[in-house]
C-alpha cells in the first residue's frame, strides 16, 4: 500500500507533530522502509505466503533506526530529516495496525517466527491488496497528497526536489 502509507503519514506527522518545514523526503522513506526491506527477503528466501511482514516490521527494527540517527547525527537542523526517516517507520507499524500481530511487532521477544494473517498462496495476497479497506485507503492517501501538492506554494513545488519541503498556507521562514 504506497500511497497509504505516503499520504497518511504526512497527514499523521503534520498534524502531531505541527512541522511545515519537515523534509517530507525523508518521512516518506521512513513510511516505506520495512516494507521495502522485508518484501524483497521474504520473496527472496520464500516465507510463507503471508509472511511479508517480518524484522523491519518489529519495534526491535524502529527503535533501532530511531538510535542509529541519535548516536550518528548532532543536535540540530541536521537531525531533523532523519528523525522524520525515524519517526516514519513508527508510523508504518502503527498503519499496518501491527499490533494485531504480536509475534512480528514483539519479534524476537515472542520467539523467532512471524505472526500469520492466514494469506496462504498469492490469490489470498492478491484478494487481501484489493480489498474494499485497501482500495480506500490507497485513494484516501493519494487525495491527500494531490491535495496538500495542489495548497503548495509554487516556490515550494519547484524547489521540492531540493529540500523536500512543501508549505500550505500562510508562508513561514525558512529553516536556520
């Protein structure tokens, strides 16, 4: 689910933590990252078929990413896009509402095997990604990012590819 996790976790981020300058780059990475780890080695060493959630889906993995930016990045203007990377991965795993699966989100405190959401072969996976929730979900995110891409400043759109900020509303200084 790309846009859903793209879309709410800017929405998520914007309205808990109130940041127009966040580097939204960053976030969006953080929002992707176990997914873009743990479905490659899941197809790579043929889990089970529902076994695509698996150590980056663990708080082990998202506190982990949290302490490698503490310990690797000063205080400062510096930490602050990769505490959003960081603050992104939470927000996967509150999105994919891991704790309905104790085994993967506790792993490995729970014992070494991945919680199973009863998919077992690619129709049952494929059924699950096209479900009624997915579909809305996959739209709700996208309308929210064509939504707050549309309410930028064009300033802002043209110089996104260079520090991934996009301001809505009333203009603000930029950062120090």
């Amino acid at each position: 689910m790309l846009f859903w996790h793209l879309g709410a976790t800017t929405f998520l981020f914007r309205w808990i933590f109130r940041d127009p300058l966040v580097d939204l780059r960053f976030l969006a990475v953080g929002a992707l990252l176990p997914n873009l780890l743990d479905t490659p080695v899941a197809v790579a060493f043929g889990f089970p078929g529902d076994a695509y959630r698996l150590w980056a889906h663990s708080l082990v993995f998202a506190v982990l990413v949290m302490t490698v930016v503490m310990v690797l990045t000063k205080r400062g203007p510096g930490r602050k896009p990769w505490m959003a990377l960081s603050v992104g991965v939470f927000f996967h795993l509150f999105l994919d509402r891991m704790w309905s699966l104790p085994e993967t989100i506790l792993w490995p405190f729970l014992g070494t095997d991945f919680s199973s959401m009863g998919i077992t072969d690619l129709a049952g996976m494929l059924e699950a990604s096209i479900s009624i929730w997915s579909v809305a979900g996959e739209v709700a995110g996208l309308a929210y990012l064509l939504l707050i891409w549309g309410w930028a400043p064009p300033e802002d759109k043209a110089a996104f590819g260079s520090n991934g900020v996009l301001r809505l509303g009333a203009p603000t200084a930029p950062p120090s």
